[in-house]
C-alpha cells in the first residue's frame, strides 16, 4: 500500500471514530432522558390513580414502564373505576354524597312533615334576613337625604353670610369650619 492509500485509510477511521464517540455520547443523553421520563411517568401514574382501589391499572401501567421487571399482583377494588381514573379524594366524596342521597331519602319516607317543616322554617328565615336587609337599605336612603338636606341648609346659611361679609377671607374659614364639622374634624 502506498503512503497516500494509508493517510486516507487513517483520516477514514478518525472520522468514523470521532462520529461514534458523539453517537456514544449523544445514546448517553437520551438513555438519561428516558430514564428521567420514565420516572416522571411513574409518579404520574401513581398519583393520578386510587392506590387504595386500583392497585390492579396502576401495575398495568407500571409494567409497560417497566417491561423486565415482573408486575404484582394487585386487583382493583371491586368498587373502583377500572380503567378511568379516581383520587382518594373523589371516592372519599362520592361516598359521603351516597351515604347523604341514603339519609334523605329515608327521612323522605320516615317523616315528609318534617321536612316540610324544616324548609317553611328556612324560607321564614330567609324571608326575615330579606326584610331586615330592604329596612337598612331604606335607612340609608333616609340618611343620605337627611346629609343631603343639611348640606344645602348649611350651603345656603354661608351664601347669606357671604353677602353679608365684605371680607372674603370670613368666608374661606367659614367654609373651612362647615368642612371640618362635617369630615368630623371638630
């Protein structure tokens, strides 16, 4: 082989080497990525779901993450959900609203006059707080025209005093005194 054949041969397997160690490098980033995801996907799935009551989805899904390791055997709760899933919290509330649905309907079929009962004293009730809420609601209209009626008085009491008065500053600390009696500064 001639040197020629030889330095191309060596440039050949420098490129080739150079281009598997950043092939190399690169399978290392992206197996780091997976793993990562992988694990975020993992606790997804574990909080998205019922551990209580779907053990059995929750190890399905964890077995297509993790294909080489041998799933247990959990079943869902013959009350979960399957394959939709549920949070602690929902189930918890689903079955205090059954146990509430339970409760009504049999006070309904124990004693309707009861509830009758009950629901005429919250519409007293309520019809009470309306008319409490329209009394204060006039008082503060007869308030506010009262002010309204003592502004203008007060208004008109230091126009007279205005024409009577040469001075224009008794007339400034005349306004002045109205304005701090009616801020409630004096």
């Amino acid at each position: 082989m001639s040197q020629a054949t030889i330095e191309q041969y060596a440039e050949v397997v420098d490129s080739q080497y150079r281009r598997i160690t950043k092939q190399e490098f690169r399978i290392k980033e992206l197996e780091k990525k997976f793993c990562n995801l992988q694990e975020s996907v993992y606790q997804l799935v574990g909080g998205l779901y019922n551990q209580e009551k779907q053990a059995g989805i929750i190890q399905y899904h964890i077995s297509h993450l993790y294909p080489d390791e041998e799933p247990d055997e959990a079943k869902d709760h013959p009350e979960g959900w399957g394959v939709m899933p549920t949070t602690r919290q929902g189930d918890k509330l689903e079955e205090i609203s059954k146990t509430l649905e339970k409760r009504i309907s049999a006070l309904e079929k124990a004693s309707p006059q009861i509830l009758e009962q009950t629901s005429l004293e919250r519409d007293k009730h309520m019809n009470d707080s309306i008319d409490r809420i329209l009394i204060l609601g006039f008082a503060f209209k007869e308030l506010a025209a009262a002010r309204k009626a003592l502004e203008r008085k007060e208004k008109m009491e230091i126009d007279d005093d205005n024409i009577s008065t040469s001075s224009c500053s008794s007339v400034v600390t005349k306004k002045r005194r109205m304005s701090s009696y009616l801020c409630g500064n004096e």
